[in-house]
C-alpha cells in the first residue's frame, strides 16, 4: 500500500518538476537531482539586479546610479560617549526639563516682583529650578547648624496640596497641582537668600526678624502676583495673599530658630 502511494506521488510530481535522471556516482552522496544546465533561466551564475559594489559606509554603486547612507557614524569609540546625539534631537537637559533659560526668566521675574507678570510664564511649568531652591535652602540651614530637611519637605508638600485646593475653588479656570508646586518653588527664592545669610549672621534678633519679615512679604507677594496673572484672579490677591504668606512664614521660622533638637522644643 505504501509502495503504491509512493509512486503514484512520484508520478504526480514529476508532471511538475521534471528532472533528468543521474546516474548514481560511488563516494558521492545525495545525488538526487541533476545540476541546472548552462542556460537555464533560474538562479543563474549572475544576476543584473544585484551587481554592484557595497562600500564601507553602506554605498551602492551600479551602472544606472549611485545610492549612498551613512550605517555607522564615523569617528572614534569615544563617539559612543558623546551628547551630540541624532540630527534633529534635542538635547539631553531638554528632554529632562531642564531650561536654563526658563529657570533664569521665572528666577528675575520672582526678584523683580514689581513688573507686570506674564500670564504665560508658567506655561513651561517646571522643577528643575524649585528643587535646587529647595536643596539650597536646606544646605544653608544645615550649615548654619539647623538640620530642617524633614521639616522643609513635610512644609512644602502640606502647603502645596493646601494652595493647590485653594486655588481651585477660587478659581474659574482651574490650575494642575505641578505648576502649583512649580510657583511656590520659584517663588521661594528669597528665603533662600536669607537662608545664607543665616551661615555668617544669627537671625535670633532684631536684624534676623526683620530680614525674615523681609522675605516672607517678598515670596508672598511674588506668588501671589504669578498665580492671579495666570488664573486671571486680580479682583482676589489679598485673599489669596494671607495662605500664601501663612506657608512662607513657616519656612522663615525654621530658618530663625532651630526646631527640632534636643527635646524637641524650638531653640
């Protein structure tokens, strides 16, 4: 049964694949079908559409043009390390968030509060410029022996989510809670500036309140002028004046007295 189905599809296949039979050779193996003939169409000795040369760089030559790409950049294995990147793409600090521009406009706009606010400064909302406030200030105080840095960071994010609901129920337009914390982290920098001076000079005195009253009236003012410029809220910044000078007050009191230490009772 098997014999005859093997060559009734031997005798099928034959209809479409005719071959010439070989003589059987001793020493060589698997001689089952005969070498294509000189003049046979398929698979040639050489075909017209691939003639050409590949260079190194990935060029292809031929008689009726030339085609060329860059497939692996030139230069050095140093190259590998580089930060110039793709043609095109942006750089690395871009991609990050990190505008120096951006950080050095919202920074002037915060220490001259006087000039008329932009109500598209905080559109590019970022930070890369609130951290480093933050870090700063923490670094001075810890220098000038104040360890606050658990106190900054449960400040900030209670007062954060505390402007961010309150502005959201004022407002008309609504604000997301990323530029909230963005504003406040900008607008943090004169505190930063007291910070140092509390390195070199003792804020427990009559000099200290006043830089700290000082402070707190400028961040107040400056954050308060950014968040009615952008939600459109003029009719309502002293309203919205005394939570925010309530938030930075806190910060001026860890950089006067030293909370914290020792039995946990402020020095």
């Amino acid at each position: 049964m098997w014999q005859e189905n093997n060559a009734a599809y031997g005798a099928s296949s034959s209809q479409y694949y005719p071959q010439q039979p070989v003589a059987p050779q001793p020493g060589v193996p698997l001689q089952f079908y005969a070498p294509s003939p000189v003049g046979s169409t398929f698979y040639s000795g050489s075909r017209s559409s691939l003639d050409g040369h590949v260079g190194a760089q990935g060029s292809i030559q031929q008689g009726g043009g030339a085609y060329s790409g860059n497939i692996q950049p030139t230069g050095g294995w140093w190259t590998a390390f580089g930060t110039g990147g793709f043609e095109g793409e942006p750089p690395l600090l871009e991609e990050l968030g990190i505008n120096f521009s951006h950080i050095r406009a919202k920074s002037l706009a915060v220490l001259n509060p006087l000039r008329q606010v932009d109500e598209h400064i905080m559109d590019d909302a970022d930070l890369a410029g609130p951290l480093l406030f933050v870090f700063c200030f923490g670094t001075f105080l810890l220098f000038s022996g104040k360890p606050q840095f658990g106190y900054i960071y449960g400040v900030g994010v209670l007062g954060s989510l505390s402007i961010y609901t309150l502005l959201n129920l004022m407002s008309e337009k609504g604000i997301d809670a990323y530029r909230v914390v963005s504003v406040l982290g900008y607008c943090l920098l004169p505190m930063v500036a007291v910070g140092a001076l509390s390195v070199v000079v003792t804020l427990d005195g009559t000099v200290g309140y006043l830089l700290s009253t000082l402070s707190i009236l400028w961040c107040t003012y400056a954050a308060s002028g950014i968040f009615t410029a952008v939600l459109r809220m003029s009719d309502q910044r002293f309203l919205l004046a005394y939570p925010i000078g309530l938030l930075y007050g806190c910060f001026a009191l860890l950089s006067v007295f030293n909370v914290g230490v020792g039995n946990g009772s402020a020095k």
